[in-house]
C-alpha cells in the first residue's frame, strides 16, 4: 500500500505553487502587484507596483486618473521603486487596462480582500 497525498501544503500560498516555493525577492520582481489599503471608514487606497521600466509612470498614472475618474499619486519607495497609488478601489479596473495595454496577464498579481 502506497499513500501520496501526504505532501506539504501551505494553504496562503499563491495558485498554481502549492508550497509557496517562490518566497524570495528575486522572483517577486517580475510580477505587477495591485493591492488594496483600508485607510479610515470606508475610504481605500490601491497601490500598483513592480511596473516594468519601459512604461513611464507619470504618463500611466494620468491615462488611470483620467479613465478611472480618480485622483492619484506617484511615491518613491526604496524596496518597491516608483508605487502608483490611486483613491477607491481599482484593481479590477487596473488589471483590464493592464491587459488591453499588452501585458500578460500571468504576470499581473491582486491582493487584498
């Protein structure tokens, strides 16, 4: 009798990596990551990082506040680069445009609830 289902398994890991094998910084850089930040009452803050460097952030972040109707801004950060942050939630909206702009959606990350 052989038994194959006692493998590990991290419940909080990303789809499709079922130990959470890519842990590292490394591997994290390639990725586009859109979150979402609770700020007070129900207001929100979506952050979008990890952009590849031929797309100028300035030019980006005034096509998502003129398309999205919302305000914006551009912060430097030192672990994440440039963060694009916008007012509301826009992940969804972010991520089509993303898409249609032609960037894989493999490699375009949401978080947050």
């Amino acid at each position: 009798m052989n038994v194959q289902n006692l493998a590990a398994f991290d419940p909080f890991a990303d789809e499709g990596d079922p130990l959470g094998t890519d842990n590292d910084v490394g591997s994290q850089q390639n990725y586009i990551h859109i979150r979402i930040q609770q700020r007070n009452g129900r207001k929100t803050l979506t952050t979008l990082q990890g952009l590849p460097k031929e797309y100028d952030a300035k030019k980006l972040l005034k096509a998502f506040k003129k398309e999205f109707a919302c305000n914006g801004t551009l912060v430097d950060d030192e672990e994440a680069g440039q963060v694009i942050q916008l007012q509301g939630d826009q992940r969804s909206k972010i991520s089509t445009f993303l898409v249609e702009e032609g960037i894989p959606k493999a490699t375009i990350k949401i978080h947050g609830f």
